[in-house]
C-alpha cells in the first residue's frame, strides 16, 4: 500500500520540475512511511513520485517508480495484486523475466502485453499510473469497487495526479478554489458524488476505469468492467445447496489469496456476520492465533459491540485487543478533516480511525468485512425498502401522524426514529425512498443553504449519485436495483473511502475479502431470495458458514459501526458545537443559513430531534472552511 502523484506538462515550456514533485510526493508520507521514489523524464515532460508501504518483497529492488528492462515503460502502483502470482507464471512463459517478487513488476510487464487493456487481467485493490515513454502517454488505472483512490486536475498547460488531492494542492500552479456547486451533495450525502470533488478542476478516475492521457493533452476514459444484476422478473437457475458451497469457496478462497503478505497482519473484529466469517476463516487457514481488533463507546450500548467481538474472538482464540471512545475522540475533527481532503459527513470515521491507530502498533496488513452488507443485502434499509413497496402510500401519512403522539428516542438507532424515518418517505419510488433515508438533511437541504447556493433543482436531487448508472440499474429487479446502486454510490463515495483515508492516515493496509471479483460477481448473479429470504439478510452467507457463526452471532441483531454523537452533542459536546458553529470567527455563513443552524442545535438540545449526524456534518464543514487557506501551503499533518 502506498501514495503515488505524478505531473504530465503538454508544452515544452512548463516543464516538470523535481521540487514540487517531491513536496506533492511527500505530502503522502503516511500512505508510505518505508520508503519513496520519483522519476522525471529526460525532457522533464513527465514525473512520477511514490511513498512505499512494503508489504510484499520488502527489498530496495521492489521499490517504485519500477522500469521495465530498457526504461520505457514505468509505473507507480497503490494497493495489491491478488492474482499476480498466476499472472507471473503466465508472463514468464511468454519470454518476460522478473527481477523482484513484486506484485508490482507484474503491471509493467503486463501493460507491455496488453498496452492500456492491462487492468481487466488484474484482480486486486489498486490505483495505477503508468508512463509509456515511447507513445509519450500517461495511463491512469483504478480498481473495480474503488477501493483506491486516484484524483486529477487538468488545465490547458498539465495535468497533475495523486492519490490524495492534498498532493495535488501541493503544486504552486494548482489553485485551490472551492467548487460551490458541490456544497448541497455534501449536505444531502455527507460527500461529494465521484467523479466531483469539492475543488474546481480537481476529479476522480471512476471506479474500474482507464484514463490514457496523451502528450498534448487529449484524454479518454474507458470502464473496463460493470456489476449486473439479475433483471427484473428473471429467476436465475441455481440450486441453493449449489449456490451455498460456492458461496462457502469463493469467500474462503478471496479470504487465503490476501493473507499472502511479508509483514504481521490481523483483522477488524465486530460483532456482525461479516467479520466474524473472516475471523473464523483466518483462523483456520494461519497456524498462529489471529490478532484482531474492535472498538466500542463508553456511556451508550446501542453502539458497543465490544461484548459481542469478545465472544467471537474467544470462539476462534485469537489474540484480541480492544479500545474504549470517550467523547473527546471528536478532537480528531481537524485530522479528519485533512485526511479526507475536506469535510466527510460519516462520523464512524472516528472509531475507524481510532481502531486504525490501535491496530498498527501491533500489525501492518489487517482484512475486515466490508463489503458483505453490498453483495448480500445486510442493510436493514434494503427490506424496509421493499417493505414499503407492498404498503398503499398513503400509509405513510398515517403512520406519521400516529407516530406525532409517541416520542422519539433517544438516538436515531431507536426503533421509533426507524420508524419515523420510515413512514416519512415510504411514498417515494424505490431508489429515492432509500436515498432519502440514507441522506443528511433529506428534503431540508433547500432550507439549510444561502439562495445563492442552489442554482438548479438538479443539485437536490436525491439520485444525483447515479447520475452515470441510472440507465443500467434500472432493468434489474427490485433488490438488485438497491444493491446496484449502493454499489455505484455509497461503497465507493462513503465506505471505502472512510477504509481507505482512516487506515492510511496511520500507514496500516486494509484488506476486503468479501470485495473479491469472482465473489462480487458470483453474489450479483444469485436470486434475490438467496440474499434477501423474508427478514433474512445475507440468507446465502449465513448457509455458507453455520460452523462459524454462534446463533448469538447469528441472530444478533444488526447494529452497524456508528457513533453516539445524540448524546455525546446533548452533553459533554454541547458546548464544543455551540462554539465551532455559531461563533464569531464561524465561516459556514457564506454558505448555509446560521439561523437554521441555530433552530437545528436548539431543536437537538431539547430533544425535539436527533440532529447529532447532522451537526458532524456542519462541524466538519466549519473546520474545513477554518483549515483550507492553509492547505495550499508547505503542509504539516494535523496531530
């Protein structure tokens, strides 16, 4: 795992200079403490510079930028390979001879074979930029799901690339400039949808795409690969005991393929279905105890799985760790803030940062879970949705206002805040009812904004993440619409980049069995009944593996990985929000209303609401806004 960034100049006159490659380079020293490396061509039209995490072969020879025989073709790689072993053995025998262990030499001869149609061959996590030096192009790659991230900005004279945008904000001909068009995703989703950013200029590669880049400046961006799902009204042919041991090999298998490593690795540890199945397979394939590792929060049970993630970890006898969050964890707003690149308006990065903190002084490499909520429908989301299908709309309107007479709970995990959320937008169609109990400010994003953010109805529109996929989702069947979606939006925008930021942050590689390819696409094709059987999710996972889930596993009810920020905001917080919000020196005001910021704090103190997502969502911003000017100068981390 590592940071690359790199510059292509399409006039003679701009050419790359070695200073600012390095100061872009190092400004991802926590994605790659081991090691560095930069290469500029001998015109200085091009350059590459990379920070190395050494997972596998941790020799100088591995280290990056890596050559082919004769210097033409160089590459800088974040992530793994898992099937570079069979890719190995496939280009010795066509003639290629190999001078590391390297899952990365494996791209450079590779793309020798195949030219820019190399990525379909791998099978991995990863963000690639290659530069041929004969066709004078630059090739950037990005994996299927979008586990790893790789941004861009172009202007008339370059284009400058990182796998951070902070890299790219260290070059001094990069302005950073807010985009304020982007502002109200924020606000609906907690990011900004890909291939947007909050920075004017500054884009993502998509997920499972290929952007070639040309000496002059032309570019062209290809998808190599798509997630279908069975279409609607389809019953796919497949025996459950079939599709029950199938499920059973892929997922062991995608588990022993990223356990190859040169370094100590572990696992996240909680108490669902997910990670407990890696555990227990990890625990069968390694011939030392497992280290694993959970967090829990201290004041509210609804949000600690520590008990849980102990029984699992004494099932399997694994060397076990664990942490406690106190409300001060919110002190890492400024270092999130950074990490991410901006504000991010999911609060679980907090304990995701903190398991990552604690995990990497005992590990380098750790596999979690992610992932088997996406393929196997795990969301609780996902059935109430489909409940709400079979319900007359106008049920809605009725449970709302019988729900007006019952009090709200205390945090929105309570079943009554469920439950409202659930009768409010029941009437909608299919993908906006989900994304409208998925979003921050749901249908009071208007309100919150200042007029002169809103400049079409087209910013508001709660499917505006699938803007690119609509068309392609919308001839599958119900629950495939749903796991199709999640799948092109909240994975790749909100889950994996929290994994990803908060895991680098602390130079600790995590690893996604249950993302696998051949796993992804196998669950994608299974009937929706094999996911989804009544209020059975991950019907098919749980047949696959009843050895290795405990029915208090099994039958625990799903929780998922929040924060208690309702009571932490209504306390011991209280006053740290009044106070990053509505004081003098708050910035927020150029961009949303402070007066409906003022109503939403009073409202949450009351109890009148459970606002505490929502205000992380404004903090961060706030902090961001505080932060930003800083940003484009020579960079320290926020410790």
């Amino acid at each position: 795992m590592c940071g690359i960034c790199g510059e292509l100049t399409f006039e003679p006159g701009a050419p790359v200079d070695m200073t600012t490659l390095v100061s872009m380079r190092d400004r991802l020293a926590h994605r790659g403490p081991d090691n560095q490396g930069v290469f500029v061509t001998p015109d200085r039209r091009a350059g590459l510079g990379f920070r190395r995490l050494a997972i596998i072969d941790l020799s100088d020879d591995a280290n990056q930028p890596l050559p082919n025989e004769d210097g033409h073709v160089r590459v800088v790689f974040n992530g793994e390979i898992y099937n570079f072993m069979a890719l190995r053995a496939d280009l010795e025998a066509r003639g290629h001879r190999f001078r590391t262990a390297s899952d990365t030499e494996t791209i450079v001869h590779l793309y020798e074979e195949r030219g820019a149609d190399f990525a379909e061959a791998l099978d991995g996590m990863f963000a690639i930029a290659i530069w041929d030096g004969r066709l004078h192009r630059l090739v950037l790659a990005r994996d299927r799901a979008g586990k790893k991230p790789l941004f861009f900005y172009r202007d008339d004279r370059r284009l400058v690339f990182g796998s951070e945008i902070k890299a790219i904000l260290a070059h001094p001909d990069v302005r950073v400039a807010i985009d304020e068009t982007e502002i109200p995703s924020y606000f609906l989703y907690g990011y900004v949808p890909h291939p947007s950013t909050f920075y004017r200029g500054v884009e993502q590669v998509n997920p499972a795409s290929v952007l070639t880049v040309e000496a002059d400046g032309r570019m062209a961006q290809r998808k190599y690969w798509r997630l279908t799902f069975p279409d609607e009204g389809a019953s796919p042919a497949c025996d459950r005991r079939v599709a029950r041991e199938r499920v059973r090999e892929l997922v062991t298998a995608a588990v022993s393929r990223r356990l190859v490593s040169d370094v100590p690795l572990g696992a996240f540890l909680s108490a669902g279905i997910d990670s407990t199945i890696v555990v227990g397979l990890m625990s069968r394939l390694m011939n030392t105890p497992v280290k694993t590792f959970t967090i829990g929060f201290e004041g509210d049970a609804a949000y600690d799985e520590t008990a849980g993630a102990r029984q699992v970890a004494s099932r399997f006898g694994t060397d076990h760790t664990e942490f406690r969050v106190k409300p001060s964890a919110v002190d890492l707003v400024d270092r999130l803030v950074w990490h991410h690149d901006g504000p991010f308006g999911d609060s679980s990065a907090i304990p995701t940062y903190l398991v990552s903190q604690l995990t990497r002084q005992h590990v380098t490499v750790v596999l979690t879970g992610d992932g088997g909520d996406e393929l196997f429908a795990g969301y609780l989301r996902f059935g109430a949705a489909l409940a709400a299908e079979r319900l007359p709309r106008a049920a809605g309107a009725v449970m709302s206002a019988a729900f007006r007479a019952l009090p709200r709970g205390s945090n929105e995990r309570h079943l009554l805040a469920r439950a409202r959320r659930f009768a409010r937008f029941m009437h909608l169609p299919l993908l906006e009812r989900v994304a409208r109990w998925n979003s921050l400010f749901q249908e009071d994003v208007r309100e919150l904004m200042q007029p002169d953010m809103i400049a079409t109805d087209a910013q508001l529109d709660p499917l505006r993440n699938l803007r690119n996929d609509r068309d392609e989702i919308a001839r599958f069947s119900p629950l495939g619409r749903l796991l199709a979606a999640n799948f092109a939006s909240y994975l790749p925008d909100d889950l994996l980049v929290k994994m990803d930021r908060c895991t680098m942050a602390n130079s600790l590689e995590a690893r996604a069995p249950l993302l696998d390819t051949a796993l992804t696409e196998y669950a994608a094709s299974l009937p929706d009944d094999y996911k989804l059987r009544g209020r059975t999710t991950k019907a098919v996972l749980r047949d696959a593996f009843p050895d290795l889930l405990p029915p208090e596993i099994s039958n625990r009810p799903k929780t998922g990985f929040g924060v208690p920020l309702d009571g932490w905001f209504r306390e011991e917080l209280r006053d740290f929000v009044r106070d990053t919000l509505l004081g003098p020196s708050a910035a927020l005001g150029r961009y949303v209303r402070t007066d409906r910021v003022r109503l939403l704090i009073a409202d949450h103190l009351a109890g009148r609401t459970n606002a505490g997502q929502r205000l992380w969502s404004l903090v961060c911003f706030e902090r961001w806004l505080q932060l930003l000017p800083t940003w484009s100068a020579p960079a320290v981390t926020p410790r």
